[in-house]
C-alpha cells in the first residue's frame, strides 16, 4: 500500500514538474514571437492534463492574463455552428438536404440560378460553389444592409446570393458566407436568432459563449492585437454581425475545452446524443473538410486529427484533436500575425512530442 502512494505521489509530482516546464517554454515562445497573452490547454475526453494562461491581456499593461479570459474565437466558431446543426438535424427540425430557397423562396427570383439547388450539408461542409468574402472585402456598405441583427444577415445574404458564383471547381470552397447561409437556415428552421440558439447550447453544456469583441463588454477582458501589435480599442463591428454564424463567438479557454471534451467523447464513443459513426463522419467523413472540421495525418506522428483554426483580425485560435491518442490540444492568442502564428505552430509541436501526439 506504501509502494502504491509513493508511486501516485511521484506520478503526481512528475506531472507537474512537466507542465511547469511546458509553462515556461510556452512563455519563452509568447515573448520570442511577440504575443502579449497565449492561452493553451492539453485535455483527454474527461480530464485537463495542463490549461494556463501567461502574458497580458492589453500589450504594454498591468492587466495580467487569467484563465477564465475571454477571446474571439474566429473561424472556430464553425464547429460550434455545425454542431448546433446536426443538433437541430437529429431533432428533425431541418434535414441536411434541405435547399436554402426551401426556407427561404422570396429570395430566389433575384439569386444567381447557380445557387438555387445548395443546401444546409453543402453550406456546413463548404460544398457550395460560392466566392470567399471576409472582413476585409469593401462590398456591400453599411448604407446598403439595414434593420436589425438579423436583418443584416438576411440582407447581406440576398445580396451575396446575387453575385457570380465559384468559377473554378474546387473540392472544398472556403468560404464565410456558406456559414451566414447556413445560420440562417437554422434561424428559420427553429424561429430563434442564431445567437438565442448558441446560448440554448451553451446553457445546456454549461458554457459561457458570447459574441463580438470580448472587451466591448467588460474593458477587463483580453485586447485583441493586430500585426503592428496594434490593441484593438472596445467598439461594434457591422461585419462581425454578419458572419455571426461564421466567426464571431467569443469563449473562454476552460470553456471551450469542455466544447472539446464533448467531441473527444463522441469520436470515443461516448455520446448519447450521436453514435460513434456519427461524431466520426462530422469529423473526418468528408475530404478535407467535414461537417465543421479539417482533418488531417501528422505528418511526424502519423496519427489523424481534426482540427480548426480561427484568424479573425485581432486574434489566433487553435484546436486539434487526436481520437487514437484521446488527446485534445488547444491554443489561444490575443494577437493576430505571421510571427504569432509561427510561435502557436511551435508550442502545438512541443505539446504533441510531450503528449505523444
């Protein structure tokens, strides 16, 4: 019995002997590549092996990082909206082949023929042959999108819907609005914002998302940052609006990590909302792109992940998960760049070899 305690005393202090070295080369990486604050956690199915937050939450600040800050999630917010959507498909609120102008008609006559026959499985797995558009594209104004929240998205995707679609065929078409569609689909599939049905689920799983600019809400929360280092000041951005259903939830670290978890327990066979073929095919189903998920080999481990990435302007996102190794990695930055992004590479790296991943 002695033997056995000593054992788990050593297990536990090897454990964290080993975070703390993670920790400091975590930061050593966080100052090298110009990152004021990184948040990254390592999770199984049912437990956080290592999370910390290290650095500052606004550059050249007082205002130390903390584990429960908040940070935009960009792109990620896919697989929280994909999810969102297999939901609502498992409750036979919506079906996967249903047309976007089943749902929505009036829009049809002015659209571009070519979109008239996609549908919620092609807007969620970007199989529709639609252009890219993001925050950065001058068209349509402000002047031309009026009305509400909702409005706007209905606006800004009859507007798109109207413009000339892909030319080149492709495998996988990235592009942002095929996630506006899809989160006005759901809208009319259920009567409820998008932002009512994100809150329903996070209620549900016991997470905290929200939307837009996490220090628009409390001034105390992370900064996003752009290349120049430049901190983002508190203010709405109409384009975050649209793409609402695109790019725009912000989330803590710990709470995402219980998102994950929830993954790693599906792709595990854990679930008992969907089976484990089910997770599986969200996951890695589809070539390149699932239903809101990369996929992928390491190249060095040889192992299989999905993953996600998010670049929304001012922030750095992070997510790749290993079903063989029951592994979870996840990384967050309040500053978006090349440099940054090259020193999140080599921190995931790091964090793999260690884990065996």
């Amino acid at each position: 019995m002695k033997n056995i305690f000593f054992s788990f005393l050593f297990l536990i202090l090897f454990n964290n002997t080993n975070a703390q070295k993670n920790s400091s080369f975590v930061d050593s990486i966080r100052v090298k590549y110009n990152i004021p604050e990184v948040a990254y956690a390592v999770i199984s199915a049912d437990s956080i092996l290592e999370i910390q937050a290290l650095g500052y939450q606004r550059i050249n600040s007082k205002y130390k990082a903390k584990i429960d800050d908040k940070f935009r999630l960009g792109s990620i917010t896919k697989t929280v909206t994909s999810y969102l959507a297999a939901l609502l498909v498992k409750e036979g609120k919506i079906k996967w082949d249903t047309k976007f102008f089943d749902l929505y008609p009036e829009l049809k006559a002015k659209s571009n023929p070519a979109t008239y026959n996609f549908t919620l499985q092609d807007f969620i797995t970007f199989r529709a042959g639609i252009n890219t558009w993001s925050y950065g594209n001058d068209t349509p104004t402000q002047e031309e999108i009026k009305g509400n929240n909702q409005q706007q998205r209905y606006e800004f995707i009859a507007w798109f819907l109207q413009q000339n679609p892909a030319t080149e065929k492709q495998v996988v078409y990235w592009s942002n609005p095929s996630y506006v569609a899809a989160g006005l689909m759901l809208e009319k599939a259920t009567g409820k914002t998008y932002e009512s049905l994100v809150k329903e689920l996070g209620k549900s799983l016991n997470i905290d998302f929200d939307f837009g600019q996490p220090n628009l809400k409390d001034k105390n929360q992370p900064w996003g940052h752009d290349e120049n280092l430049e901190p983002e000041k508190p203010s709405l951005n109409y384009k975050l609006n649209w793409l609402s259903s695109a790019g725009n939830i912000n989330v803590s670290l710990p709470d995402y990590c219980k998102f994950t978890q929830m993954q790693l327990q599906g792709l595990l066979g854990k679930s008992k909302v969907f089976t484990k073929e089910e997770f599986e095919y969200m996951h890695y189903g589809l070539p390149e792109f699932s239903f809101g998920w990369n996929s992928e080999i390491n190249e060095k481990s040889k192992l299989k992940y999905s993953f996600h990435n998010g670049n929304p302007g001012t922030f750095l996102t992070k997510v790749y998960i290993c079903k063989t190794i029951n592994k979870a990695f996840l990384l967050f930055a309040n500053v978006q760049s090349e440099e940054a992004d090259k020193g999140l590479l080599l921190i995931l790296e790091e964090l793999q070899n260690k884990y065996g991943g």
